[in-house]
C-alpha cells in the first residue's frame, strides 16, 4: 500500500510540471490509500486554482478512484500526528503542518510502506520510505 499526499492529487489533476512522473505512480498496481484530510486539501486548492466545479469533480474523481482507500482521521491519528510533529517539525528548516502531520500519521496506521509527496518537509522521515517527486 502506498500513501498519496495532496501534492500528488493537486499536481496530478493541475496537470502541471511534474505530472508527467506523478501519472507513473497512477500506473502502479500498488493499493492507494488517503485520509480525509487529503480531500479537504485538494478541494481547497483545487477550487481556488480553477473554482468549485472543477473541485468538486476532482473529489468525485478521487472518491470512485480504483483500488484507493480513504480513512478517517480517529483519535489515535491525531495523537501520532502530535507526535510527528512534535519529532520532526523544525522553524525555518521544515515545517511540517498540521495537515501533513495528520496525512504522516494516517500512512503509517494503514501499514503503507511508501508516502508519495512533492512536499520536501517529508524527506528523511525515519517511520516510512518517503518518495518525493
């Protein structure tokens, strides 16, 4: 199972500079897996980039998309997501948000052995093999 943060989503349907290696990861026959916070992101700023229509279709998109996986942030989410942030954020030096913490937790409760992001604030993360794109 691999895990797609935003950047991956927003990348790949913005179609912009690096969707060329994003659509490689579509590719695979690996098990995707989100959280809702994925979607609350990529429907923010895919509606600011191109409007709420264009949102919405993206998140129906995401929603019927084959063989994903989209979970819930519980309260054991959150707490690891503190913890994440906690271990790796770093003023002026990475500064993992609050979302990507929650993103980082939800990958590493689902089993994912890869976190995919263009964000690279998740390089060297210890918990799980990060591919940033």
């Amino acid at each position: 199972m691999i895990f797609l943060d935003s950047w991956i989503w927003i990348e790949y349907f913005s179609q912009d500079e690096k969707y060329t290696e994003v659509e490689k990861i579509f590719r695979g026959n690996e098990k995707i897996v989100i959280s809702t916070t994925v979607i609350l992101e990529v429907k923010y700023r895919i509606s600011k980039k191109f409007g709420i229509e264009k949102a919405d279709s993206v998140i129906n998109v995401i929603e019927n998309f084959p063989d994903i996986s989209i979970v819930p942030i519980s309260i054991d989410t959150a707490k690891l997501a503190a913890d994440m942030r906690i271990k790796y954020y770093k003023a002026r030096e990475r500064e993992i948000s609050f979302i990507d913490s929650l993103h980082l937790a939800a990958a590493l409760l689902t089993g994912c052995k890869k976190f995919y992001s263009g964000d690279s604030d998740f390089k060297d993360i210890e918990e799980i093999k990060t591919m940033i794109i």
